[in-house]
C-alpha cells in the first residue's frame, strides 16, 4: 500500500511540475521575443520588425502547442474543460485588442497584454499568470520604454514563480 502511494505522490508531483513548466516555458518564448525585438530596434533596425513580428508570433504559437499537447497528454482531464478555458483566455486578449485597435498606442499594447494575461489568470485560476496587468501602469505613464521594462519585469517574475514552484514540487 506504501509503495502505491508513493507512486501515487510521483505522479501527481510530475503533473503540478508540468504545468508550471509549460508555463515558464510560454513566458520564457515571449521573453526571448521581446529581446529580439529590443536588439533590432537598438540597432536602429525598426522596419524590419514588420516581418519579425509574424514570424515571431507564429514561432512562439508554435512552441505553445507544442507544450500544450505534451502537457494534455500528461493531464488528460484538463482537455476536458479547455473549450470554456480557451473562451475565458481569449476574451482578455480580445477586449485588449478591441482597446488596441481604438487608442493605437501605447496604452493599447498594455491593454493588449495587461488584459490578455488577466483572461489566462481566469482561466486557469493561476494568480500569478495576472502579474503582467501591471503593464496597465501605462494608463498613467504613456511610455514606450516604461511598458517594455514593465513586460519584461513581468513576463520575467511569472517565469521565475512558475520554475520556483517546479523546482519546490520535484
């Protein structure tokens, strides 16, 4: 009986390990793409963005369906539930957009972000996942680089917690 609840105990840590994994491993892609994106337009190379962008987004979408089909096949039972779980996500980052589309600024890139991650903290009811609302902060300060430095401070802060709750759980 031991040894089963032991296995038991195994598995359960691999799947809150998991989650939190798949989750790092999102920020962690959009960081990389922020980077990227800060290196080109320091290099004074702005226009190119235009293609970096797209080909970026399609890159990050890409290793989020890569982690979230590995993450299914480790959690069956969140499949189940996803369909309402993917309305929820995507209702933040539509009403951001909605917001982007009528300010064309700043403000509206935050909305975008600042929105969307609180639709994904609904979702899936993980808190921490809401940090990057700070970027909202832009409401008040209209800054470029203001609102970079906020999503990179973010986007690095949910990495960390989520590594920090794996690295706790394994």
């Amino acid at each position: 009986m031991e040894e089963f609840k032991e296995a038991l105990e195994s598995v359960e840590k691999k799947l809150i390990a998991s989650w939190h994994i798949y989750i790092a491993i999102i920020y962690i892609a959009w960081l990389i793409a922020m980077g990227g994106y800060l290196t080109l337009s320091a290099l004074g190379l702005e226009r190119i963005t235009i293609f970096y962008w797209p080909t970026v987004f399609i890159g990050v979408v890409y290793v989020m369906g890569v982690a979230w089909k590995k993450f299914i096949q480790l959690n069956p039972e969140i499949h189940k539930d996803s369909s309402l779980r993917g309305w929820v996500w995507l209702s933040g980052w539509i009403v951001g957009v909605i917001i982007w589309i009528f300010l064309r600024d700043v403000r509206g890139f935050a909305a975008i972000i600042g929105l969307g991650n609180l639709g994904m903290a609904f979702a899936f009811s993980q808190w921490s996942i809401a940090i990057p609302a700070i970027t909202l902060a832009a409401f008040l300060k209209p800054d470029w680089t203001f609102v970079n430095a906020l999503i990179i401070l973010s986007y690095s802060l949910v990495s960390f917690v989520h590594l920090w709750r794996t690295f706790k759980v394994v």
